[in-house]
C-alpha cells in the first residue's frame, strides 16, 4: 500500500501557506465585500442621504427636531412590529399575521378592563398573553406540522382578525373613556419634550426593543441559532440546534412583540379600535426589506429594518410638506423595495 | 482472539437489526454494527449502499424504524444529534452541516457556545467570542489549515476542502468516546488529506475510536484496523486489511467475489 503513497512525499518540501496571493480587490468587490459583513449599510447610507436631501429641499420645517422626532412617532409602530417581522424572516419564515395579532392583542386589553371590569394591569397582560398564543400557534403548525410559513401565517390572519371581529362586537373603545377609566391603556402615548423634540414612549420603546434584539441577534448563543436556522436548518439540527423548540420560542416571541404593538397602538391612535392597524403586515415586511434582511433567511440585521422604517417615515413625511401627491411615496417605495432586493441578490454573489 | 480480533472485548457502539426505509427504499436492512474500543473501523461500499444512513442512525441524525444502539453495553435511543453529542459523540456528515452565512467560529461552537465569565455571562448570556475564536484557530492550526485567513470569515467564502477542514477539526475537538467521519478527504486536496489521516491517527493514539467512511481505498488501507464493508443496506463482512488486498475489498463491496465464510 505504501508504493501507492509515493507520490505525497512530493509535497513535503511545499511552503506551508497556500493562496496567499496579493489580493488586490476592486472598488466593487470590496464595497460588496463590506455590505456583505455590514449588511445594515446600505440602508444606513440611504436613510441619511434622504434626510440630507430632504433637509436641503425644505430647510428648517423638515431639518428641525420637531419634525425629525414627528417621524420617529410615526414609525414607531411599524418598527415594533417590524422587529417581530424581522425575527420571524430571518428565520426564513414570514409571518402575514402580524398586524392582526397586534389588533386581536389591543382589543383584548381594551375590553378585559371595560366589558368585564378588570385591573387594566390584568388585561394588558392576558392581551400580551393572547398574542403570545396565536404566535405559538403558528410556531407549532411550522415547526411541527411543517406548513409553510406564508401559508400558516395567511390563514392565522384571517382567523385572528375575524376572532378580532367577533369577539369585540366591531365595538370602538373611545380615548375619552380611557383616559378616565385605564390611562395606563395610553402609557406608550405619553411624551418627552427636550426642545423642540418630542418623543413618545412608544418611539423609545421601539428604539429600545430594537437595540435589544439587535444585542441578543449578535451576542447571545440564541441569535446565533436564529441564523442558523434560517440559513440552513437541516445543517443547523445536524450542528446541534434544536431547530423546533428555537421556530416555536421565534414565533412565539413575535407574538409576544405584537402584543406590545397592540398597546402601543392604543397610545398612539387614542382608542382602542378593531379596525385599526390593518396594513401592518405589508408595512413591516416593507420595512425588513428595505432594511436589507433576506427575505431567505439568515442574513441581514434588525439595525436595517430599523433604517428601513425610517426611510419609509422619512420619504412619507418630506414628500408630504413639499406638497407633492400621496402617490409619489408609495412609488419611490416600491422603488426602494425592488433596489433593496436587487443588492441583495449582488450581496450574495460573494459566494457564488 | 477470533479472526475479526474482535477477542472478547465489548463494542464500544453497537447496532443490531438496523432498519431504515425511505418509502419504498430500504437503506438499513436487519444491519449489524460494531465498533471495538480504541479502533479506527472503515465502512467501504458502494454509492447508495446506505453508509450514511447507518452512520445518521448511530449519531441521532435519524431514528431507525426498527433495531438497537448500544453504547458501552447500555441500550440508546436517541431522538436528536444533540443526544447523541452530549454521549461523546461527533459527527462530520457527508453534506458536512455548517450554516454557510455564520462565521468559522460560530460554527466550530454551534449549539455549545461559550460564554462570558461573570454576570455578562450569567446573566446577559453575552457570548465570549475571543475564547471561542482562539479555540477555533488552534484547533485549525493543528490540522495545518492555515490558508484561513481570518476567524470570522463567513463559511461560504471557503473553499470546499477549507470547509471541510473546518468540520473535522469541530468533531476531532469536541469528540470524547466516538468520532464519525463520513469520507472527510473527500474534497481534501494531497497535503490536507494527509493531515486529516494524521489527525484521524492521533485521536486514535488518544484513546478514541473512530468510524471512516470512505470510497478511497489507500487512505482505508493505511490507517482502518478493521473494514467493514457494507452491501444492499447491511453489513457483508468485516476484513483486516492486513489480511486482504484492496482488490480484494472492491470485489466483496461490489458484489464481484463472494467474502469468505470466516469473515461474514
Ligand atoms: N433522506 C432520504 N430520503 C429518501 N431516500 C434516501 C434518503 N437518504 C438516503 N436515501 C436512500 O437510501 C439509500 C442509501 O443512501 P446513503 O446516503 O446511506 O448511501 P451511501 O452509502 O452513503 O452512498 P454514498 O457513497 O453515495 O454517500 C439510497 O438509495 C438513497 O437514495
Ligand atoms: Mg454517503
């Protein structure tokens, strides 16, 4: 056996380091090799290029704290519920179901403390409570059963809102009563001024909850597994992930998240309405993409959806003072959507 | 001691009656398996014989519709590889199981992630990424991988042999009583080949035995002190190389020349 060996010995003599060679990457390469490790980047550059843009545009009406802060009170919900949003894509799931987990959860506290009577600490927790169940559910019917994520998540919209509708009796809860009877139902609705800024609980809260996820995505053994999972989740159990238990505490979590939304939602429209919130779902997926988030799964980070919300926010509020027709928002963010995917196709090429 | 030199030891990994269908595909049939203390057994067959659905059954990767594990003498059934690892076991798959956006690190400590000392650890649970990534860069440099440049570089940008690299340096790490390779040179070039079966020979000196599959029959001749050769889902004979030429093996595993009664 050993003659057929022979022919090794001639690589014994061979320097020790291999394609090493003086890698002079282009211009390209190299911006595509940064966005690939920072996939937040081009987000980033985008939402402060619009702000620029924006502010030399229309000076000090847009360019002031009022208005700056304004946006962060107008994003804040989609960026909550953008979060939850993030935590289930990068999963490579989607979860439709969002915005009417956050409807069910709100309309939960609101009629556990007026219909029957109940502590209002009492039903804010049974409403994150309720969101955290059909969150599960959907967890479960992935995990378990194997359904795909859009189609879980398609019929657990339907389901919620409809439980939603029925079981609130299409009743509106008025702010006045709330304000009289459970303030607390309007915590995330209260504000602080420094200057002319004004930030709401509920944009802080947002903020917050994002740098949160933001640490645990990157430095806890879980965000880790999150990736995992979405990257490959066949390679991820044979690793030693326990892929189930980690796609039911994900949707769970969501959940758990559009729950506060719910809450948040009441601060910020005033009542607690069963109508409200309807185009959460294709807000927050709007905002995860833009964000740079792979729509595949495992790639991207929640500081871009982040960005993403704000850019949405930023275009939304600058088009409206130049006075310029409702329309042109939504078409520059259809632009940005198609563009966002497209880098995100180019990103991957690294690879490739 | 009888002619597999099996003597009287007990197997450390054993595998009675395996069976394993893929809807109407048998896999593992009625399979038997030994693995003695100390050894490096090779499993040779043919593609689609079913080596690495016998390797998955032992190692948890899946569960076997009928048959026994045993480890050390006690009966196993385990439901995950996590159960499996947590004996000592570890595994490098054919399809090699790294998440391919994930740093070499994260990988090398998937699902078994240091963390900080201290209340960042206990209580944050901040992960602690420098012991980590010196762990993994010793572990790499022991097996001569040093054409990866940087620790934190993304798995999908190695090359296939660097990946593999990085699987059988994870199990040789983390290994303590049964490490699995399932054909770890397969994309390995000469000198990295070389080291993987230097490596296979030193975790052998430690003590531990391991299990090689693999289709090149050099690499099995030098370093297997048994082969098990494996045939239409079931174990055909176990030979020692000392005692058989590698014609000899291609013919029993390709079905060409019968094994001899001793052997089966
Ligand atoms: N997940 C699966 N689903 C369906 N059939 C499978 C699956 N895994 C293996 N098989 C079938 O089981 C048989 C044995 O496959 P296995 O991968 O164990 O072979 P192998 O001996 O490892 O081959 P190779 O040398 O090519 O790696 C094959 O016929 C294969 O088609
Ligand atoms: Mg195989």
């Amino acid at each position: 056996m050993s003659q057929t060996q022979h022919f090794e010995t001639s690589a014994a003599g061979s320097p020790d380091k291999v394609a090493e060679f003086d890698y002079k990457a282009s211009f390209g390469k190299r911006i595509q090799n940064a966005l690939h490790d920072t996939p937040s980047l081009v987000p980033m550059v985008v939402l402060f290029v619009s702000i620029a843009i924006f502010g030399l545009l229309l000076g000090a009406k847009f360019f002031s704290p009022f208005a700056l802060t304004l946006i962060l009170q107008q994003v804040a919900i989609v960026g909550i519920v953008g979060a939850a949003q993030s935590l289930v894509i990068l999963t490579a799931g989607i979860d439709l179901s969002v915005g009417a987990i956050m409807v069910l959860s709100s309309v939960v506290m609101g009629q556990f403390t007026f219909r029957y009577g109940l502590p209002v600490e009492f039903s804010i927790l049974c409403g994150l409570g309720v969101g955290t169940l059909v969150g599960f559910v959907n967890g479960w019917l992935v995990a378990f059963i194997k359904l795909p994520p859009f189609i879980v998540t398609l019929g657990m919209w339907q389901i919620a809102l409809a439980i939603n509708f029925l079981y609130s009796a299409n009743e509106t809860i008025r702010s006045q009563e709330i304000d009289e009877v459970a303030p607390l139902l309007h915590f995330f609705g209260e504000t602080v001024k420094i200057g002319g800024a004004v930030f709401t609980f509920g944009a802080i809260f947002m903020v917050l909850l994002v740098l949160l996820l933001a640490y645990v995505l990157r430095q806890t053994a879980w965000g880790r597994h999150v990736y995992a999972v979405g990257d490959d989740p066949e390679a991820a159990e044979l690793s030693g992930v326990n892929v189930k238990r980690m796609l039911i505490s994900v949707y769970m979590l969501s959940g758990l998240i559009c729950g506060f939304a719910g809450w948040a939602m009441i601060g910020r429209i005033g009542s607690v309405s069963p109508t409200s919130g309807q185009l959460s779902n294709i807000e927050s997926i709007t905002a995860v993409v833009i964000g740079g988030i792979s729509l595949f799964g495992g790639r991207g980070s929640i500081m871009g959806m982040l960005f993403g919300a704000l850019i949405v926010g930023v275009f939304t509020l600058g088009l409206r003072l130049l006075g310029a027709d409702a329309q042109w928002t939504y078409l520059l963010i259809g632009v940005l959507i198609i563009g966002a995917v497209a880098v995100d196709q180019w990103i991957r090429k690294v690879s490739g | 001691m009888d002619q597999k030199g099996i003597g009287l030891m007990e197997p450390i990994l054993k595998g009675r009656n395996l069976v394993k269908r893929f809807g109407r595909v048998t896999a593992l049939d009625n399979c038997d398996f030994d693995l003695m203390p100390g050894e490096i057994l090779a499993v040779i067959g043919d593609n689609g014989a079913g080596k690495s659905t016998l390797i998955k059954a032992v190692s948890g990767a899946l569960i076997p519709d009928e048959g026994e594990i045993f480890l050390e003498g006690e009966q196993v059934k385990f439901q995950s590889p996590i159960d499996a690892r947590e004996e000592g076991i570890e595994t490098v798959y054919q399809t090699l199981a790294m998440s391919p956006a994930l740093s070499i690190a994260d990988n090398m400590f998937m699902g078994r992630e240091i963390r900080k000392p201290g209340w960042r650890g206990k209580y944050l649970r901040q992960l602690d990424r420098k012991a980590m990534e010196t762990m993994s860069r010793d572990k790499l440099n022991e097996l001569g991988l040093m054409t990866i440049q940087n620790i934190n570089q993304a798995v999908e940008t190695l090359s296939g042999g660097q990946r593999q690299g990085v699987a059988v340096a994870r199990a040789a790490a983390f290994g303590s009583k049964v490490i699995i390779l399932d054909e770890p040179t397969a994309a390995l070039g000469v000198k990295e080949s070389r080291k993987v079966l230097e490596l296979i020979l030193d975790v052998k000196s430690r003590g531990i035995p391991i299990i090689l599959i693999s289709h090149n029959m050099p690499h099995v001749f030098e370093v297997a002190d048994r082969i098990h050769v494996h045939r239409l889902g079931k174990r055909l004979c176990v030979i020692d190389p000392k005692d058989y030429t590698m014609s000899d093996a291609v013919a029993f595993m390709t079905g060409a020349k019968e094994p001899p009664a001793e052997a089966a």
